[in-house]
C-alpha cells in the first residue's frame, strides 16, 4: 500500500487481503509484480495476469534445462 496509496482494500481474511489499485501497465509495475513472487495473484486484467505467468513459465524453463543438464552430466559420470 506504500508503493500505491490510492490502493483500497476491498476484501480482508485471515493471510488473504484483496487490493484494488489504479495503476500504470509500464516495466516498473511489471517488475514490481514479479518481485513479489508467491505473495501476489492478479486477479484483472487478464492481459497483466497473461504476463506474469508467461514470465514466470519462462524463467522456470530456465532452471528446467539447467537441471536436465546437471542430471545429464551426472549420469555421464556414473557410466
């Protein structure tokens, strides 16, 4: 809320807070969107939610192939 004060929050529960802000689609909120990771789920618009997913599903992939490539090398080893 100290990043956007014109946030309201429009539902509250036990670990759960809904928050409903005006805000700009520019590279500094996509980035702050990412920086909160697992604490954050958009909710609207669907485009801004498309994002974030495609972004997280990418960097996944690069960990995926990191890992594929690590088991790869280690089974290379053992033979």
């Amino acid at each position: 809320m100290d990043r956007f004060p014109d946030s309201k929050i429009v539902e509250q529960k036990p670990g759960m807070c809904k928050i409903e802000m005006d805000v700009n689609d520019g590279y500094g909120m996509r980035m702050w969107l990412m920086s909160q990771g697992q604490m954050v789920k958009i909710i609207h618009p669907l485009y801004m939610r498309q994002y974030l997913l495609d972004e997280m599903k990418a960097a996944l992939a690069h960990y995926d192939r990191a890992i594929v490539e690590q088991h790869k090398t280690e089974n290379l080893r053992l033979l």
